[in-house]
C-alpha cells in the first residue's frame, strides 16, 4: 500500500461525511463555473475591441438617436480614417421571442471599418449594395434558421413601424458575414439604413451611433474631443469614447457582473473553507492514535504532511472537476437560448484552469493547518491520547 492508498481510504473513512464535502464543493465550483462563464461572455467585446475604433452616442443616452447629418461633419474630423453608423432595429423572427440583432447600416463604409474582423465574399457583397431591400446574415445566425442566399426572411420590428402601418420588412437574404476568427460573433443581421429610412413612420434621418476608426490610437482622445465640443449645446450632443469603454458601459447595463460573480463565488467559497477545514481538523483529531503509529512505523513529520495536506487537495479536486463539468453542461444546455445575449457564454479551458487553481488552493489552505498540527504531534502523546 502507497501513500496514495491511504490519502483515499482515510478521506472516505466516513463515507457520508466525505460525500456531503463533496457535494458542498461540487455546488460551489458550479457556481463559479456558471457565473464565470457568464462574466467571460458579457466582456468578451472589450476583449475584442480594436485600439482604433471609437463610438459616438447621444450624450443622453446610447439608445436616443442622433441626426444623420452629423455622420459627414465626423468624416471630416482630423484624425477620422473612416466613419459608418448603425441604427438598432429591435427585431425577431415570426415570434417575437425569437430575437435577432438586427441593425441598419450604411454598407459602403461598415463593411470598410469592420474589415478586421468580418468578411463578405466580393459579389454578394455587390448585390447587397445594389439591392435596397436586401440584408446580409451572420454565418451563425443563417445556420441556426437554415437560411440560405436568395431567402426572403419577414423581419419584423418590437420599436419601429412603417408608414402603411406593418412591423414587417421584406429583406432578400445577398450575402453571409463570416467572422475572420473563431471567437467573433456571426448572430446577426444586417440591412441598408436608405430602405429602412424611407419606410419607417418615425425618426426619419436619424441614427443609433457612429462607429469611427482613427488613423492611430494615439489621436483617439484628441479626435473624441474635437467631434464632442462640434456638437456642445446642440439638441443633441454627443459622448465619444473608445469601443472597449463602450463595450464596459454596455456590459454594465445588466448590472455589475465582476461584484455579483465576486460575491456569490465569494462566499459560496468562504462558507465551505470554515467547514472543510473545520472537518479536517475533526478528522485529523479523530485518527491521532494512528498517526501516532505511523510516526512509530518510521513516518517522517513531513511524509504526515503531505499526507494529510493531499488528502484536503483531493477532497476538493474530487467536488470541484465535476462542478466544474456540470458547469460546462449548463452552459452548452443554454448556448442557443443566450445566443443573441451572451454568445460567448461557455466554460473556456481558462475558466477550467483558474478553477483547478482554486480547488488546489482550497484544499492547502483548508489542510494546512491540521497538517501542521500532524506533523508536530509526538509519538507519546499521539499514542497517550484515548
């Protein structure tokens, strides 16, 4: 028998006791799997951000709308390499629990500042600018409805009508948007802002946000101030910023997700570090006799140590792998429900790594201290003690 073998049979001496440890941690490494992952996938846009790209919303607030007029007034910004704008749509598909994000853009110059990231084959691009009632669909977004080029799709609005009445747009579907790296998102759909402007009953010629790419990252504060005092005391002024801090703001609207995910792990944690440890020590307190013998048997002090310190880090990898697994089922279980809220939402092998990191770090720190208290025990008091 190795020291292995007694590691595991001394942790499930009381089988319903080290059961209910394991559950307890297998909870907690659940939630924190699950709140991670949601946390990953709601600053996933930050992380995405390019350092060249800045937003410009109503200084108000992002959904009240600007005029269009402004979008050639930023072009000529000093510092501006390219400006398009997007105007949200607020659309489903035949239900509306069946949510799109749907923007209407200006084609020729989207397409220019987002090159990085997504890209459109050369002649369905074309047809989409030729065609005012036409749209293109993310690559996800075309798969999940079985969509497929020369569709037409009813697209219907939860905000805007037109003039004769309808929520619905006809679009003709001329091209799928493929992202240009895995991680980029595709749940979308586009359609050309001239269509939607001169059907919709309200708002006519106005805009969302503008979306702006400078010549360097270094004139991004001096080209945010500029384009923010062209339009101080107007109707509608204006708050420029970078896309990264846009993407926080935005992120934040549902609340702040790093405090919710830092306290609900937090103490989930903190309740079973006072109670694994304080089994620990029973544990330990409960087996003083045999490690006494043990001692006598020639078991150095430091071999009781890593005995008993492996015996807590194996508590708490046998609770935490399987919550983290469970984790990872929950968020595939739900991937298609949050598709247009949180589609990055998953378990990454990051999320996996920092968890085994944690569950390590729970059993040295629940361990520690009966280990120590192992390790000093002499033979004659281990073996005196009834």
């Amino acid at each position: 028998m190795n020291d292995f073998d007694l590691v595991r049979k001394n942790l499930f001496r009381r089988k319903l006791r080290a059961s209910l440890m394991i559950v307890s941690i297998l909870i907690a490494f659940m939630i924190f799997g699950v709140l991670a992952g949601f946390y990953r996938a709601f600053t996933a846009g930050e992380d995405r951000a390019a350092a060249d790209r800045m937003i410009t919303v109503n200084k108000i607030n992002f959904t009240q709308p600007m005029p269009i007029a402004y979008f050639n007034r930023v072009r000529a910004v000093e510092g501006v390499r390219q400006v398009t704008f997007a105007n949200w749509f607020g659309g489903y598909y035949q239900d509306p629990k069946n949510f799109i994000m749907a923007l209407a853009i200006e084609p020729n110059t989207y397409f220019d500042v987002y090159r990085s990231e997504f890209e459109v084959p050369p002649e369905q691009l074309q047809a989409f600018m030729r065609d005012r009632g036409s749209a293109v669909v993310g690559e996800k977004l075309a798969q999940k409805w079985g969509w497929k080029i020369g569709d037409r799709i009813p697209l219907n609005s939860n905000i805007f009508s037109q003039k004769s009445g309808g929520h619905t747009w006809d679009l003709a579907i001329a091209g799928i948007v493929k992202g240009k790296a895995e991680h980029i998102d595709t749940n979308f759909l586009l359609f050309q802002y001239a269509y939607f402007d001169e059907t919709r009953s309200f708002g006519k010629d106005t805009i969302g946000w503008m979306i702006l790419q400078t010549t360097s990252p270094e004139n991004n504060d001096r080209v945010a101030k500029a384009i923010d005092a062209m339009f101080a005391n107007s109707t509608a002024e204006t708050s420029t910023d970078t896309e990264k801090a846009f993407g926080k703001a935005f992120a934040a609207q549902f609340g702040n997700i790093a405090l919710i995910v830092l306290l609900v792990v937090g103490a989930a944690f903190v309740t079973i570090l006072m109670i694994v440890g304080n089994t620990m020590a029973l544990s330990i307190r409960e087996r003083t006799r045999e490690i006494g013998v043990l001692k006598t048997l020639g078991f150095s002090g430091p071999r009781i140590l890593a005995m008993v310190l492996g015996e807590s880090v194996l508590l708490a990898l046998l609770g935490g792998i399987p919550g983290l697994a469970i984790a990872g089922l929950i968020a595939m279980a739900l991937r298609n429900s949050l598709a247009n809220v949180a589609p990055a939402f998953s378990v990454s092998p990051t999320i996996a790594l920092q968890g085994l990191a944690l569950m390590i770090a729970l059993g040295l720190i629940t361990g520690i201290i009966p280990a120590l208290n192992a390790m000093r025990l002499k033979i004659a008091t281990a073996l005196g003690r009834g």
